[in-house]
C-alpha cells in the first residue's frame, strides 16, 4: 500500500498532456469481444481499471500484448467459457461492459455483481432490460447469467441515459439480426468514441452522438484499429488545480467541444480558461470570485447527463470554490454518496455545508491547512489531492490506489509541474 505526502502552496507551470479517456477505455477493451480478429487500441491510459479489464480477459483465453507504452493489442479468438472471474470482476464497476458482448459473440455470459466506488446506489436494471428486449433470458442468482441463441433488433427506451447501460446495448446490437433503435440513449464523448470503434469493426450505426441511435446488425465484425480520446474529466481536474494553486498551465490535445460546459462551470467560479486549437491554457492570474445569479441570488451548480456538468467532475469544483470569493450551491442529483468526501475538506478548513446527500453549500475563500485524509473514490481523491496543492503544511493521502485507477501516474505528472507530492510506501504495523 502506498500514500501521497503534499506540500502544498507552491505555483505549477508548464505544458501538460491528459491520459486517454478511462470511459473510452474500458467499453472499448470490451468491445474486443465481439470479434475473432486482433484489435489495436490505442492512447490506452496505464491505469488499475484498464489493467483490471485486460486481466479479466486473458483469464478467459484473450491475447494480449502491450506494444508500446499507450498502444495494446487484444485478440479474443480463443476466449473460452462464459463464468468471468469473480474476484476481479468485483474490483472494478466497468466489468458489467463484458456483458454485452459475450452475450451477442458468445451466446452467454455468467457476470458477478460489478464493483467500483462506494457513491450511492448504482442501479443496473437499464443494462438488463435492454438484454431482454433484444431476447437475452437473464437469470439472477448471486450474479447475472445471460443467454441467448441469437439476439433480435428491437425498438427500446432507456428508462435513463446512462452511459455504461447505452454502451452495452450498442455493442449487443451491433450483432443483433435485424434492426435495434435505442432511444434516451447517453450520448457523452466517450459513448461516440465507443460506437466509432464499433463502426470501425464493421458496425452500421446511424445517429452517433445524438439520443437516438439505430444499429443495423450484421453477421460478425472484424478488426480495427482505433485511438482513444483525451480525457474531459482529467483536463477539468488540471483545470482546478491550476486554479487553486495560481498557476500557468498549458493543457495539450484538447478537444475544445467537449469542454463547453466546463469552462462555463468554472467561469461561474471566477477561473478563466483560454481555448488555442488543440491547447487549453489556464492563466495565474484569476478572479477567483462566484458570479451570483441575477438579483444577486446564491448561484447553484448541478449535474446531468452530456452536455451538462458531469457529475465525476462535481467533487472537484467543490474544492476549486472554497478558495473562490462567494457563496455556491451545488446539487448532485446523480448519486447519493458522493458529497460525503466533503468533511474532509472542513477539517482541512473549509467552510462547507452539507444540507442532505444530495446538496452543500460553500462559502469561500477558506485557507486549508494541512491533514491526514483518506480517498473514499477516484474523483473524490482528486479533489483532496487538488485541496493538498493548495493547503498550508503537509497532506497526506492514503487509499491512493483509487487515484491510480483513474489518474496515470499522476504524481509524476505534477512533479514535472513543479509540485511537492511525492508516493512512498505505508507503514503497516505488526
């Protein structure tokens, strides 16, 4: 096991590039199931939740080979049974994306209950009711067991736009006889990225990047090559932490529609980010203050589904406002539990009210003093992580490993910016 140790009040600078997207990843390293043929992907991140994947696969017969650092190739030609490893399968959320694909290539796919972050319920009902609209029998006992001689094209409404249950139904399609509409399908930039790798296989998909999506089904699809895009979520995260620490960033291979909502999330906060082609620059010099509504209201900041504020990058604009002049509403109407990260910001110092599981309100700016913190999940960390960068003293962080499962190697990153974060192993007592 292994934590960080911050010192924190230091100006970053520098030029900075963002791992592939992690969301993209994973429904992608899945989608090399649904063909016999050798895929190649690549801007892959080095992260635990993309070594998980991978190791789920070889565990059922895959081949794969990392070619370079960012670039794997995945055969699954000899992938053999239908059970998954359970214990792995539980270390991860994004195991239930083998679904789909095992069940359209394979005919069955016996799935233990996905694990991922403690933020609430996570339901997965959308997943399987499109399964059965597409004619899988779904057997629940303990796990999921699928099974289906051949699944048929269906018109389907997603009872929620979410994004995992969309990507499994695109890639159940895709070999589905006949035609499948998904309606109120998520349409987020690594859903599209997904569906043009499928499409690159061989997929006739009409309607990508919109909420209604037709797949004509074919026969079998092939091999491809495809490139993973840049992580939104990451460059929103250097985005807050340039922010609070005063520093001049220049943020590289960004793709500039992706981050509308974003930057006008942050622009509310008082952080003025600067759109150059493919560079996202964040200058030192920033505001700083919340821009109240008309009348001068408080201002509330929520989330929903593409295009709105992504709700993995709420815990981060949390932090960036309480060093903002201001007060600000935020409102995570997506999961129940991912505002309770926020008493380790008030013991950090921040001013921060927790209304209910849903609602806090912050009131800044706060100087935030060094502590001993915990990650409870990927972007929660982050955002301590970013509160560590901008502390006064020492900050340690332990559970790190949730960081590493959505951050490359992100202390490295840092460090070249300037920052003092080092990783060093924890002391287990006897």
């Amino acid at each position: 096991m292994e934590k960080f140790i911050i010192r924190g009040r230091r100006r970053l600078s520098g030029e900075v590039t963002p791992s592939g997207n992690k969301n993209e990843a994973l429904p992608c390293v899945a989608a090399t199931l649904l063909t016999a043929e050798p895929v190649v992907l690549d801007n892959v991140p080095r992260i635990r939740d993309v070594h998980v994947m991978l190791e789920v696969l070889e565990r059922q017969g895959a081949e794969v080979e990392w070619l370079d650092d960012h670039r794997v190739r995945v055969c699954t030609a000899n992938v053999e049974g239908a059970e998954l490893d359970a214990k792995l399968c539980r270390r991860i959320r994004a195991s239930i994306l083998f679904a789909g694909p095992m069940v359209a290539r394979l005919r069955r796919v016996v799935l233990p209950p996905p694990g991922g972050d403690v933020i609430g319920r996570r339901r997965v009902d959308t997943h399987f009711h499109a399964f059965e609209a597409l004619g899988a029998r779904v057997h629940l006992e303990g796990g999921y067991d699928l099974r289906a001689e051949r699944l048929i094209g269906t018109d389907f409404f997603l009872d929620e736009a979410s994004v995992t249950a969309t990507e499994n139904a695109l890639m159940a399609a895709a070999l589905a006889k006949g035609t499948t509409v998904l309606r109120n399908v998520a349409c987020e930039p690594h859903v599209v990225g997904l569906a043009n790798m499928l499409v690159a296989m061989g997929a006739r998909i009409e309607g990508i990047g919109t909420n209604t999506v037709t797949v004509h089904g074919v026969d079998e699809l092939h091999g491809c090559e495809h490139r993973i895009g840049s992580d939104y979520l990451e460059i929103g995260s250097l985005v807050g932490l340039a922010a609070v620490t005063g520093s001049d960033l220049v943020i590289n291979d960004v793709e500039g529609q992706h981050l509308r909502m974003i930057r006008m999330v942050f622009e509310r906060l008082g952080v003025r980010t600067e759109l150059d082609g493919r560079k996202l620059l964040v200058p030192s010099t920033q505001s700083m203050t919340i821009r109240p509504d008309y009348h001068g209201h408080v201002p509330k900041i929520d989330d929903a589904p593409w295009p709105a504020f992504p709700t993995d990058l709420m815990s981060i604009a949390i932090t960036v406002a309480t060093q903002c002049s201001g007060t600000v509403l935020f409102f995570e109407k997506m999961f129940e539990g991912r505002m309770f990260f926020v008493d380790h910001l008030q013991n950090m110092g921040a001013q921060i009210i927790l209304c209910d599981p849903h609602r806090v309100v912050v009131v800044g700016p706060q100087t935030l003093r060094g502590g001993t913190v915990e990650s409870p999940d990927v972007r929660a960390g982050m955002a301590l992580l970013i509160a560590g960068l901008c502390s006064d003293g020492e900050t340690q962080i332990y559970n790190i490993h949730q960081i590493d499962r959505g951050y490359e190697r992100v202390d490295e990153k840092l460090r070249a910016l300037g920052a003092d974060i080092q990783r060093v192993p924890v002391e287990v007592d006897d």
